[in-house]
C-alpha cells in the first residue's frame, strides 16, 4: 500500500488556499453551462480545473500549523537560513510546500534540489546539490527554527 506523504503548512496558507478553492469552484460552476466555449475559455477551465485539484490534494494532506519540534533540524514547517559557501550569501526561506503561497517569505518544498539537500540537516552541516544546468552547490545550515517561533520573534521585534 502506498503512503501519503503530509505536508506542512501555515494556519495563514490553510486560510488562503481554502480562499481560492472556493473562489475557482464558484468560477468553474458558473460556467458549467456554457456548452459553446471557445478555445481559450476551455483552456482557462482546464487550468482551473488542475489547481482546483492542486488545491484540493494539497488540503487533504495537510499539517496545519503544528510546529516539528524546536530541534535545530531542517524540515518541513521550519524557517531555515543557509550560507551559500561559494559566495558567502545567506538566505532565509521556509521549507514548505510549493503552491501554497506564503506572502511573508520565499518557500523552498521538501522536493526541490535544495529542500532535499538539506532536510535532515543540523546547524554547521554542508550538503550539496545541482542546479537544473548540472552544476554543483555547496551550502552550510546556519540554523533551522519552526516557523511559529520564527513569526513570533518578528512581531516581537516589530515596533509597538
């Protein structure tokens, strides 16, 4: 038997997503009756049709919210800063899932070349992965924090 692999996300991107599903399922029905569409409006359904499902497995699957554990551990539903060690750049991001749209920062999925890469990592631990052209990138974790800690800290730090 096949297993299904959760995915994680925000209280803030659970909201969202049930926002569009239910805006495309209201565009969709309300075109069900339009027997002569023309070309482009039956591509515009097919793409709606395809989130409407993106979404919809994307919910079904879902960790809504529950922090992993404050372990320093890069995975899913923590906000991860690494050091690009060619360049000496740091980048923060969330891994995360693709397709949830996260306003307050850039999301990395567990399925990317570089989600892969560093999941599982811990702090000071170097990982290489490949670019789509083949070549080669070594990072360092610098810390792995989940995210509900990490917006916490920001309004923390937000002025009063």
């Amino acid at each position: 038997m096949a297993t299904t692999t959760r995915v994680w996300i925000s209280p803030q991107a659970h909201e969202r997503l049930h926002r569009e599903l239910d805006t495309l399922r209201y565009l969709h029905s309300a075109g069900t009756a339009d027997e002569n569409i023309d070309a482009n409006a039956a591509a515009v359904r097919r793409a709606w049709e395809k989130r409407i499902q993106q979404i919809h497995d994307l919910l079904i699957n879902a960790v809504v919210g529950e922090d992993p554990p404050n372990d320093g551990i890069a995975e899913p539903g923590m906000v991860v800063t690494i050091r690009h060690d060619a360049t000496g750049d740091f980048e923060t991001f969330l891994l995360g899932v693709q397709g949830a749209e996260y306003a307050d920062m850039p999301v990395h999925s567990i399925e990317s070349p570089l989600g892969a890469a560093i999941a599982g990592a811990c702090a000071g631990q170097r990982r290489t992965y490949r670019l789509s052209s083949g070549i080669p990138v070594t990072v360092t974790l610098v810390k792995a924090v989940p995210y509900g800690l990490h917006i916490a800290d920001l309004d923390q730090s937000a002025p009063q």
